[in-house]
C-alpha cells in the first residue's frame, strides 16, 4: 500500500456562527490543506500516481475558497464554515473527480488541525 500526501493552501475569512468566544468574529487563516491518497500498487514506470495532477485537481477545489469570506459562500451560507466542514468539503470535491482519496486534513493553524476520513 502506498500512501500518497500533497500540501496546498489557501487564505480566507470565517465566523462561526453559534461559537461564544473570539471565533464568533469574522477572521481569517492562512489555510493549509494536506490530501492523502492510497494506492494499492504503481504503474508501468513505478509511480503511484502523478503528484502533478493530483495538485492540479486540489488547486481547483482550493480556488473557490481562496481570499474569500468563507460564510459567504456555497455551502458555508448554510453551514459553519469550521475546519470539520472544510475538511469534508474538499473531501467530497476530490471523491467526485475518482480520486483515490483516504484522507484530508485542514490546518487553521501550524497547532490546530483536522483529519476527515469518511465513515461507513
């Protein structure tokens, strides 16, 4: 089993609604957004997958989050904008486009993160 890890970020603004303390105010992160992958063997020249399209397909689910106010759009207009539901987001994005995807973890910060792992 190979276990393949690529690192993005993007910056945005949150508030998370309900929270009582600093949070409930709109600030912002410099998010950090490591995927891993898993793969059971490697292709003809000893690959497991190509990291450059991999970035290429989290770039592009990073985008829509980047320099924005993350309550302000789909789907954080209805839900908190926490790391969890970031996290499952991206998650469901990369599983659409048939990404081998095992987990996704969000860093708000270099001491605080989450991991999403689908459960059955």
């Amino acid at each position: 089993m190979y276990e393949i890890s690529v690192r993005e970020h993007f910056d945005a603004a949150h508030a998370l609604r309900g929270y009582r303390g600093k949070c409930e105010n709109l600030h912002g992160h410099r998010y950090e957004v490591v995927v891993n992958l898993r793969y059971n063997k490697l292709d003809d020249i000893g690959l497991a997958c190509d990291f450059a399209v991999v970035k290429k397909h989290l770039r592009k689910v990073l985008s829509r989050f980047d320099h924005v106010s993350l309550n302000d759009i789909v789907p954080f207009d209805g839900i908190n904008p926490s790391a969890e539901n970031i996290a499952a987001k991206i998650y469901e994005e990369l599983h659409k486009r048939e990404l081998p995807i095992f987990t996704v973890q969000v860093y708000e910060s270099p001491d605080t993160w989450v991991t999403y792992k689908p459960g059955k």
